[in-house]
C-alpha cells in the first residue's frame, strides 16, 4: 500500500470545539513514547490546495506512537494550530486530542516529543512548552509569527494573518507575536529543546536568535544543530535527519537508516549500512550481513555479527544481488533488505 493511500484509509476527525483531521500510527509493542508531529506550509494554500501531513515516511520506523496533525481551520486555511480571531479553539481541540492518546496509552508528558519544521516547528515548540511535554524538535520555525504572515506573501498577511488574529494592523501583530514572545520569556517549563537551523536561512537571525537569546537570559538549556544550508526551502531534507537522530536518542531507538549494495572497486561486492549518529559509536550495537542471488533461497555468504557496518564479498561472478542488513542491541532486533544490484 502506498503511503498516500494509507494516510487515506487512516486519517480520522476528531471533534472538539473544531473538528481536527489527524493520523495516527500505534506502537506494534508497548511504547512509553508518543511523538506529535505538526505540519508546515504546503507553498499552495492560495490556491486552495489541502494541507498536508509532515513526516510520516521518516517517523514510521519507529516502534512508538505516532500522532500526526493538520492544521486546518476551515477549508485548508491555516491558523498556526490556535484558531480564528483570537479564539484558539482550534489550539484547544489540539491539545484535547494530543491528551486523549497520552490518557489512551498512558503516557507521561516527559514522553512527548512534539516536532516539526517551519510553521510545524512554530506549534512543535509552542504545545511543547506551553503544556510542558518531555521534548521537543524544531526546525527553521516562526518566532516573531506575525512579521513573517506580514511579509511573506499577501496570502499570508491578507488571509491568514487576519483569519488568526481579526486583522493586520500593527496592534494584531503584537498580539500575535506575543503570545510566542510570552511564553518563552515567563513560561516555566522543564521542556528539552532540540532546534535545527541552516547557516544562510533567514529564519535564523530573525527567528532563532531571538528565541535562543531569551532561552540564554532564562539560563535555559537546548541543543543546536546549523546544518549549511541557505534556503529555507530545502529544511525538509536536513531537519529529517535530525529529526530521526534525535528520536532515536530519546527513545534508544534502534532503527537503519538506510542500506545499499554496490560494486567495489570492481573487486567484488560491498554492503553498507547506516545508522543514526547517535549509535555509531555505541559498543553494544553490532551488525550481521547475509548475502542473496537471485533464484537462490538460502544466502550466498553470511558476515557474522561484528562492530562493523561495511560488508565486502569477493563476488564477481555476473548475476543479480542483494543483501539483508541485521543490526542488533542485546535482545533489540532490526533488519533492512538492499536493493538489487546486476553484476
């Protein structure tokens, strides 16, 4: 099944004081963990088109309950998950709907990790802090919200700006600047922020800096990852990373990132797998290889469990191969399946 097909199957309403469209993916085991993951901008909301969910791809690996939620108040309108004209309604069926699954499965707020990028950073930190959740991690996000509704497109300072606020004069955008500026600067909160940047987005003087100066008077802790990127619009690739980095720290996770099978050298073949950082050096982690031909059932060649993540076979003959990657933690179990290569 295809993954917009399962969102599809999947997506449900739940009915607050706004009706709010989420997804929602259960642990396979028992988890202690519920991530909440908050959506970004879509760049076609003007047009009309829906918005849609944030990382669902790089979250599914997960063994942990997963709660991804839209924002949308009216017909894909976007109110940064508060609500309209100052109401936030919309934030308060969020947060109902966030606290009936932490009530579900018994969760302790230390064991929320709400997360996203740009405006799903914005709402990632804002309900993280706010309802003083375990975690959060937060990518390229609005800090002063209403300058950026102001100024980056008449969309956002004609429609969305006065949707969330009633209007667009400067006395609005104080209001709604300071309900983030507020909360960071008085909130007390025992929240671990983890914040993604890239070196040349603007975002990073104009929103982080602010925010990360006002969590330096407070003497509050957070980790920060600058990634050397400029454009804002490429976060979504490296805020993945960090994303899964830093989930799998919080939970001790043990996931693979990725494998892949390749011709080495012409000498033969080499496997390689890769992990998050967070595990690499870790000396209780260990990795297991076996390697396939096509039309043969039983493995051509097994590499036994070693510190080593690279495999190489002295394979030349032509045909087609792939390899099944094993990674293991004590009694903790993964496994990854490469492509096929033709030789």
């Amino acid at each position: 099944m295809s993954l917009s097909s399962f969102i599809v199957e999947n997506e449900k309403t739940f009915q607050g004081a706004c009706n709010v469209k989420y997804l929602f993916m259960p642990a396979a085991t028992k988890s202690n963990h519920l991530i909440v993951s908050f959506s970004g901008f879509n760049g076609e909301e003007a047009t009309g088109k829906l918005p849609h969910y944030n990382y669902v791809k790089h979250l599914k690996p997960f063994d942990c309950h997963r709660l991804f939620i839209i924002d949308d108040y009216q017909n894909g309108t976007p109110c940064y998950y508060l609500g309209n004209h100052q109401k936030l309604d919309y934030e308060v069926s969020v947060a109902s709907l966030i606290f009936s699954f932490i009530n579900t499965y018994r969760i302790k707020k230390s064991n929320v990790i709400t997360c996203g990028s740009s405006k799903g950073g914005t709402a990632a930190f804002y309900f993280g802090i706010k309802y003083n959740f375990g975690h959060v991690i937060a990518g390229g996000f609005q800090f002063a919200v209403a300058d950026y509704l102001y100024d980056v497109s008449k969309y956002t300072r004609n429609v969305v700006l006065p949707s969330i606020t009633s209007g667009n004069t400067e006395a609005h955008k104080e209001y709604l600047n300071n309900i983030y500026y507020d909360l960071v600067k008085y909130a007390r909160f025992n929240t671990k922020l983890n914040l993604h940047i890239g070196t040349g987005d603007h975002h990073y003087d104009t929103h982080l800096k602010p925010f990360t100066n006002i969590l330096d008077e407070r003497n509050i802790p957070y980790n920060l990852d600058v990634q050397d990127y400029s454009d804002h619009s490429k976060i979504g690739a490296y805020f993945a990373n960090f994303l899964i980095e830093q989930v799998s720290r919080i939970t001790d996770s043990l996931i693979i990132n990725s494998v892949a099978i390749s011709n080495h050298e012409g000498k033969g073949l080499l496997v390689s797998c890769n992990v998050p950082e967070f595990f690499s050096n870790n000396k209780h982690i260990q990795y297991a290889c076996y390697l396939f031909k096509d039309g043969v059932k039983e493995p051509l060649e097994r590499a036994k469990y070693s510190r080593n993540k690279n495999f190489e076979f002295n394979i030349t003959t032509p045909g087609n191969y792939n390899a099944r990657v094993f990674v293991r933690k004590g009694d903790i179990l993964t496994t990854k399946r490469t492509l096929t290569l033709s030789l």
